[in-house]
C-alpha cells in the first residue's frame, strides 16, 4: 500500500497528488511513468508520469486529469488514504544532454510530465524554452513552475482568454525560423503532438515525443501499447515512451486510441457527478 501524502486541484478535474513511494523515487529518472492500480486485483491498471521525485522524503508526484473511472476515483482520494499498487519506474528515461537550445513544448496534461524534463535539461546546461498551450486559461497549470526554471515561457491558449491566442505550433514555427533550436520535446494530447512535430520537421530538428497509448501490463507482454516507428512495430512501455515524432505512424496510434472511447466516455458520465460532489474539498 502507497500512502497519500497531500493532495492540490490544479484545475477543476486536474490534481496534483504526492504519494509515499521511496524505491520508486530513488530510481525514477525524467520521462518514466508508474503504472497505477486501485479498486481491488482485478482493478484497472493505468499509467501516469512521474511528474517529480523526492528521493530524500520518499514520495513522488503524479499529475493526471480526471477522465476514466479509475482517475475519477482516485480524484476522490484524501491524504491519508492509500493506493493498492504502484508499478515502477518504467520505461526508458528520456535522453538528457547538452544539446545547446531545447524548446520543451506542453499541451494540457502534458505540461506536467514535461516539468522534469526541463528540469534536467536546464540542469545539463541547455538554453530551454517552454511554450505551454491549453484551451482556456482555467486549464493551464503549472505556469509558475515553468518560469521557475525555464529560461523563457511562451503562453497560449485556444480561446485567448491568456497569453497569446494561439496553438503552440505557432509559435513553434516562429521560432524554428527565427532561431532554429537544436532539440524540440513535445508532450501533450496526441493531435497536437502529430502537428507540432510536422511543425519541426522541414527543419531538420531533432523531435522527441513521448507517447501516451493504451497499456494494460505495462512490461510488453500485452501487446496494447504497439506503435509503428519508421515502418516498425515499438512497445511504447518497453521502447518508450519517447519516440522520434518524425517517425511516429501517428494516424495509426490515433486509430488505435480510439478503440475504447464509447466505454471511457460511458466512465466519465458515470463517475462525474460522484467528483462533482468533492469538487469544494479538493
């Protein structure tokens, strides 16, 4: 069992959660994810990145978005309460170095597993940019994080209602052509990860990508989580899950990530009122 050490509402189905698990933080590296299970053996099992570690107290962080029966019910969660299993860490880390100028591109969640990944960028000596996309300015997190650490951040949302209105592929390309950056990482909702890289593509730029697919065991043996990669088929928890975005097959992945929508969508209603309830204790 994993203790909840604290919890914080990031935006209204978006939670920041701290949980006691020291192995897995003194091994965690940038870019893996926990694999998540609740409600019992034959509960759901779920991904999420590790979005920070604190080897010294023994707890690390997962940020997720409210939008499956499991992450509803773990939204429900209080400090205190405990998780069955917590699976970890998986997948390789992603490839930190000196690269010179790295602009870190977020799109809604995907901000958050971005964070450590400028961390460490910014710790191996790289000039980083972050541009943060999200609709609407109610669902942009983690903002002061970033211009903690970042040398610049970019703010646009879909709306306008902040920052500049805008898809982060804009000002992608503006700066691609102004000054070309020697490395782009971009993590967010799979469309704009598919735009954003063709974005990066005519310039040659090296573009990382890190996936989020449907994964069931998370070790490879299930076979959910196969993506294309340059005309061959990758296990994104094995191989992953950060790919070259120039190489995904992404009208594969996308066609595949849609498998599952009428019964994730009958999860969501299903559970909503249920957070809609806590939304005042969060």
């Amino acid at each position: 069992m994993n203790k909840i050490l604290a919890k914080q509402r990031l935006s209204k189905e978006v939670f920041r959660m701290e949980i006691e698990a020291p192995e897995i933080a003194e091994a965690r590296h940038p870019g893996q994810f926990i694999i998540l299970q609740m409600g019992g053996d034959f509960g759901e099992r779920i991904p999420l990145t590790i979005a920070n570690a604190d080897p010294v107290k023994g707890s690390i962080t997962l940020i997720f978005q409210a939008v499956g029966e499991t992450t509803h019910r773990l939204a429900l969660l209080e400090p205190g309460d405990t998780i069955q299993n917590l699976l970890g860490p998986l997948g390789k880390p992603t490839d930190i170095k000196k690269y010179g100028k790295v602009v870190c591109v977020g799109g809604g969640i995907g901000v958050a597993p971005l964070f450590p990944i400028v961390e460490g960028m910014k710790k191996a000596g790289n000039e980083v940019t972050v541009i943060m996309g999200a609709r609407t300015k109610e669902l942009l997190i983690m903002e002061e994080d970033m211009r903690a650490i970042a040398d610049e951040v970019i703010v646009v949302t879909d709306d306008g209602s902040y920052g500049r209105k805008a898809l982060v592929t804009v000002p992608l390309k503006e700066i691609c052509e102004e000054d070309k950056p020697d490395c782009v990482v971009i993590i967010g909702p799979p469309v704009m990860m598919k735009f954003a890289a063709l974005t990066t593509k005519p310039y040659g730029i090296h573009t990382i990508v890190s996936l989020n697919t449907i994964m069931i065991d998370g070790t490879g043996m299930c076979g959910g989580c196969r993506v294309t990669i340059g005309g061959e088929t990758k296990f994104v928890c094995v191989d992953g899950p950060e790919f070259d975005g120039h190489l995904v097959d992404w009208d594969n992945m996308l066609l595949r990530l849609g498998t599952y929508k009428s019964e994730e969508a009958e999860a969501h209603h299903r559970c909503h009122i249920g957070l809609k309830i806590n939304e005042g204790e969060a």
